[in-house]
C-alpha cells in the first residue's frame, strides 16, 4: 500500500510538511467508530484515537477527523496503533445536518473526488430526491453522477 494509492498528492504533502519534522506519519481514515479510528498508511492498516490536545481544540465534531480525511499520527513503536495528532486541510466534504433538531453539520466524507447518486428507475423514482443530493454533492465540492 502506498499513499500514492490512497490519494496522497502535492495538495496533502505541502500541507503535512511542517508536521513531518515531529515524527509524525500521514494517514487516511478509512473507518470512523466512536472514539477510535481505523487509519490506512504506508505502514499499513493502523488503529488510532485523537490525542487530547486535539479534541480539546476542536470548537466542533467538524474539526475531529472524518472518514475521507489525512491525519497526522505518532506511531507506538512495535505496534499497529497510533495517536492522531492533527487534520490535515480538506479539499471537499460531503456532509448534512444530524438528525434532531440541533442542526449540527454531519461530516459523511471528506477529499472525495465522485459522488456516485444511484436510484431505481421503480416506484421509488424521486426527481425530488435526485435534485437534492445532486445539490449536496455540487456543494461538496466533489463530481456528482447520476446512475439510474
């Protein structure tokens, strides 16, 4: 696995720069539980938390890493395990607003390049519903296609 493979480009490397002079490693978010995050490098696939310095610095879920996301990490030596200790820029986030009534951003994905938006061409047809996501997915920042 290289990171190459996993998306890394000039974008994240000129972002990461300053953070490799502190023994830190980038990686990916491939999967986010609650309070651990399971993390693609070019060391393999790692398990890593955030470190309290940054959720104490984050004014909102926003801040913490997100599926999609490039995190800076301090590997434990011997083991697949890490500390996250920074996000790095995003250049698209797919996200909506939580369920309830708070209205908080939910994060689904960050640095996607694609949305694909699939439907049924059935009952379940909705245009509605295809004019929304397309709007979330432009707002994204990220290519939609629409595969019926």
């Amino acid at each position: 696995m290289t990171l190459s493979s996993l998306g890394w480009d000039d974008f994240f490397a000129k972002s990461f720069e300053p953070l490799s002079r502190c023994d830190l490693v980038p990686a990916r978010v491939a999967l986010e539980h609650k309070h651990a995050y399971e993390l693609l490098s070019a060391q393999g696939e790692l398990t890593a938390a955030c470190t309290g310095k940054l959720l104490h610095a984050a004014v909102s879920r926003g801040d913490l890493p997100a599926v999609g996301d490039w995190v800076a990490v301090r590997l434990r030596a011997g083991e697949a395990q890490g500390n996250i200790h920074a996000v790095l820029p995003r250049k698209t986030k797919f996200s909506r607003a939580a369920a309830g009534e708070t209205g908080i951003e939910q994060i689904v994905s960050t640095n996607i390049d694609t949305v694909f938006l699939v439907t049924a061409l059935d009952q379940n047809f909705n245009l509605r519903r295809i004019e929304r996501y397309l709007t979330i997915a432009w707002a994204s920042g990220a290519q939609p296609v629409v595969l019926l």
